[in-house]
C-alpha cells in the first residue's frame, strides 16, 4: 500500500512531467504557427505578385484569390494560437496550484502561466500584424472588385470578402473563452 505522502510525491512529480512535455507542445505550436505566418506572407505575396505581373493575360478578379488566401492563413494561424491559449489554460488553472503546492513557493510570485494571463502582460501586436498583412492584400481585390463594377457579380463577392474579413477580425479579437469548454457550458466570448 502506497502511504499518502509517496501518493502526493508521485502526483507532483506526475504534474511537473506533465507540465514539461505540455510546455513542449506549446513550442511546438508556435513554432508552426510561425511557419504558417511566414508562408503565408511567401505564397500571397508571391501569387498577388504574379498575378499582376500578367493582369494582361488573367481576369481582374483572379485578385480575389490573394485576399481570400491571406484570411484563410490568418483563421488557420488562430487555430495555433487556441490550441497554445487551451494548454497554457490547462496549466494555469490545474497543474501550477499543484505544483505551487508542493513546493516553497512564494505566494506573491507567480508560476508563468498564470503571470501570462494577467492583463498587464497581454498584447495585441499580432493582430495588427497579421491583419495589417491581409489588408495590403485585400486592396488590389477591391480594385478588382470595383472597376469594371458588375451589379450582381461584384457586389457578391465584395460581401463575401466583407463577411470572412469580419469573421477573420473577430477570430482575433475575440476568441472563445476556453474555460467554458473546461466546464461544459459551451463557447462564450472571452471579455479582454
């Protein structure tokens, strides 16, 4: 039989490997979150250049396909950043108060992911970044969009680029609040 102090001990050190490898798995996420971002600037920049390189063999509206590719990238960037906020999440509000636990850990200091989800240290350059970039994209589809202006098929396209770049803005600026999938509650808006 196992005695309640060795089943504590064990727990801690079960906690802090788990704490090591999910650490991991952040890096690893943002490493390819990074990745995406750079091919993301690689690819658009390099279909927008070609594609106006030849805007006398191709339709204005292949300009289109730039702008819609740059806020695709940006929704699969987000997905990144939730899977990164879910882990850091997971660590702040179950592993760190267990490992503080179990150490001789000032009080007034905090674990790192707990420091992380503090509103003096949050930023936003990334969404400035990453909307700034989609943005120099999206002006050459308007141009597209706007001259020669077609009533219906223009307007259309024009709205759909209007609704995902809405939809790509709003993933950045208000994400779902993870800890109501924690509790079983379902999506609400974080309020940052």
């Amino acid at each position: 039989m196992i005695s309640e102090g060795t089943a504590e001990k064990e727990g801690r050190e079960l906690a802090w490997k788990l704490a090591v490898e999910l650490r991991k798995e952040i890096l690893s996420s943002q490493q390819v979150r990074a990745q995406i971002v750079g091919f993301k600037i690689t690819f658009v920049g390099a279909a927008l250049g070609l594609t106006l390189a030849n805007m006398d063999k191709v339709p204005r509206l292949v300009l289109l396909v730039p702008a819609f590719c740059a806020i695709f990238f940006d929704l699969l960037v987000n997905s990144y950043s939730f899977s990164i906020k879910r882990i850091g999440y997971y660590l702040r509000t179950y592993l760190e108060p267990l490992l503080k636990k179990g150490f001789c850990w000032p009080a007034d200091i905090p674990f790192y992911e707990e420091y992380a989800g503090t509103r003096a240290v949050r930023q936003r350059y990334s969404f400035i970044g990453n909307i700034g970039i989609t943005g120099v994209f999206l002006i050459p589809a308007i141009w597209a969009l706007l001259g020669p202006f077609r009533r219906v098929s223009s307007s259309l396209l024009m709205r759909l680029l209007l609704v995902f770049l809405l939809y790509d803005i709003r993933s950045f600026l208000r994400p779902w609040k993870i800890s109501t999938f924690a509790e079983g509650r379902g999506p609400t808006v974080r309020d940052e």
